[in-house]
C-alpha cells in the first residue's frame, strides 16, 4: 500500500510540475516548490530533478537582483 501510494504521489506531484511549466513558463514566471516535514522522500526527489520548478530546500534562491530567499523544509515534530 505504501508504494502505490508514493507512486500515487509521484505522478501528482509531476502532473503540476508539468501543469506550472505549460503556464507559467510563457509568462517567464518562477516556481519555486518546498517540501514540509512529514512529506515522503518522493516529493523531494520529483521537485529536484524538474526541470522547471525550482527546488530551495537548504539553500539561497535569488528571487530577482535584489531579493534572496532561503528555505528548510524541515520543522520539529509537534508536541
């Protein structure tokens, strides 16, 4: 059940990476995508091998010259 359910996820996840490129890339707008905490190990890998949607996870992302953003898709777990 949980492999059909990654897969599941997986072609979800590809879907909009798909969907975003076909829309916004002809408007010349950014995707930038991020993982949470409690997302499976596949969401990560689909967003990092598209080849559109930025991935920032643990790292700096400039935005546009003058604005960077950094992200960490990983919080503590709730009490």
């Amino acid at each position: 059940m949980e492999r059909i359910f990654n897969e599941l996820i997986k072609e979800n996840i590809q879907q909009w990476c798909k969907l975003a490129e076909e829309r916004l890339k002809p408007l010349n707008k950014k995707v930038i995508i991020n993982i949470g905490n409690d997302d499976p190990p596949v969401c990560e890998e689909v967003l990092r091998n598209s080849d559109y949607v930025i991935y920032p996870n643990e790292k700096v992302v400039w935005i546009d010259e003058d604005h960077e953003m950094i992200s960490l898709g990983y919080s503590n777990l709730t009490p």
